[in-house]
C-alpha cells in the first residue's frame, strides 16, 4: 500500500543527503554567510532547469495571482528559488550556532494566552522561515508541540529536535495511523500550545475551500477542527526574510463567531487563515515556497 503521507505534487523533504547537510553545518562554524549565498546565487539558475515542475508552478502564480509580464515573473522565479535557497541555509547555520536578529509584531497577543491555563492553537505555513523561529524565540510558560512531517533526513531531524528541547518545545511527527490526533488532543488539554501548518493537505484529506488570489484553494481542516471543537484560541505566525541576517515575524489572531455553529467556526477559521496568509505573500511574494498548483482541485 502507497505511504498515505505521500503527496504527488511535493516531497516535503530538504534536498541533499544526510552527510552533505552535516558538512554544511561543519562549515558553517567558520564560513561567513555571505560566501554560500553567493554560492547559491549561481546554483539557482541550475536548480530552475532540473525542477522544471517547480519553475512552472510558481511562474504561472507570478503571472496570474499578480499578473506580472513574462519577463519580470521570470526574475520573479529567479528571486524566489534564491531566496528559498537563503532560507534553507538559515536554518542549517542556526544549527551551526549562529544568530538572527528578530522583529516580532503582536508578541503580546501571544503573550496574553500563555496567561491564561488553556492551550491554543499557533499556525504555521510554507512562507518565509516559521521554523527558525523555534530556534530563537520561545515560549515564556507553556510547553510548544509542533507538528512535524516524519519524512525528513536524520540529520534535519536531529537538529530539531536538538533546537526545539532547548526551548520547551517538542515534535510530534505525523502518523499514517493518525494517532499523532491523540497526542495534539492531549496536549490542547494540558493547556499546552500546539502548532500545526495549515496550507497542506496531507494525512487526512478532509479540507475547507476558501477565497485565496481570487479563486476557490483547499487548505487541510484539522487545526481549525481542533480549535472549533476545543473552543480554544487560534493564532497564526509568519516569520518572513527581511535582509541578510533579519527576521520579521508577524503575529495575527485567527478568529471566528464563536456562537456559531461547529462546523460554520471551522469554515470561518479556515477563510480568515487564507486571508491573512494571501496579505502576507502579498507583501513578500517571493517567498512562497509551495511549488506546485495551489489552487488546483
């Protein structure tokens, strides 16, 4: 039987093989940073012919979502495989030690809910760099378990959970058997935080079709079913590039009418998530990394 956690459309796994990402690491000890982003810059060009299904992607999402010529989506593509490249980097020079400066907008709201004793919900997507964030900034009282996918290579692996046991934060990989559900369940009832991404479909195919660029895109319904069922707050982060050794993340509070009823709250949830996410790759429009046809049912 076909790994059910496997999606045609992207692998979810960091190129390279367990012991080039090692050496990456090693080097990156006494490399500055600006020498493999240099590197990387004429690796792209590379990278665009061989992965053609990627370049295509997000091509058309220059074209159509922005409506950009022919032309400028080309350097479009250009700037987002380089800058996705910068982001991979990132995060391998965080595990060599090295530090990044962070502007965090609406802190205090998540703040305020590591006040109160129930857990919340904290969302994530493939935008910017959320995972850095994890490395660096961590929750002042409650514990942080996020939702991981398990097909990594060891040393990615490794490294997380390195990174993440020095913040009071844990992994949980998602599971064929789904019992990875369980364990979120239980952690949304010790009043612990959960972080899942929600511009992915995989495990579970249920999803919600909301308003994204103009067009119906099915975004995975499980962390909006999750807080609608808990009745348990929502939020959503993005950690998005800014400059060489910056960070901005943006903090925002996922909301729907609580009266409602079950089903309309997760619906409403999932709509607000796409609205908030669809401003921020508006902003920052080379650093969506989903490189297949989002919108494609």
């Amino acid at each position: 039987m076909a790994n059910a956690l496997q999606h045609n459309e992207w692998s979810g796994k960091t190129d390279g093989q367990p012991w080039m990402q090692r050496s990456l690491i090693v080097m990156f000890r006494v490399l500055p940073l600006w020498l493999p982003y240099g590197v990387m810059a004429l690796v792209v060009p590379f990278y665009m012919i061989f992965n053609r299904k990627g370049y295509k992607s997000m091509y058309q999402f220059f074209r159509k979502r922005f409506g950009y010529d022919p032309w400028k989506s080309f350097w479009k593509v250009y700037a987002n495989h380089f800058r996705f490249g910068q982001v991979i980097l990132d995060r391998f020079c965080v595990y060599a030690g090295k530090k990044y400066r962070f502007i965090t907008e609406g802190q205090e709201l998540m703040d305020e809910l590591e006040t109160h004793p129930e857990g919340f919900v904290n969302l994530s997507s493939h935008v910017g760099n959320y995972e850095i964030a994890g490395y660096s900034l961590k929750p002042k009282s409650k514990r942080f378990n996020a939702l991981v996918y398990a097909g990594e290579t060891a040393t990615v692996m490794e490294n997380r959970q390195r990174m993440l046991s020095q913040n009071n934060m844990s992994m949980i990989p998602v599971k064929e058997d789904m019992s990875h559900l369980f364990t979120l369940n239980t952690a949304i009832d010790n009043g612990e935080i959960v972080s899942m991404p929600a511009d992915r479909i995989y495990g579970s195919q249920k999803a919600a079709e909301c308003m994204f660029f103009g067009e119906k895109a099915r975004f995975p319904l499980g962390a909006f079913a999750l807080a609608a069922q808990k009745n348990v707050a929502m939020l959503a982060v993005f950690v998005m590039k800014e400059s060489y050794k910056t960070y901005h993340a943006y903090v925002r509070v996922i909301q729907c009418d609580r009266d409602a009823k079950i089903r309309e709250q997760m619906s409403q949830l999932a709509q607000n998530f796409a609205s908030n996410l669809e401003e921020i790759v508006k902003r920052y429009p080379t650093q969506w990394f989903n490189y297949f046809d989002f919108w494609k049912q």
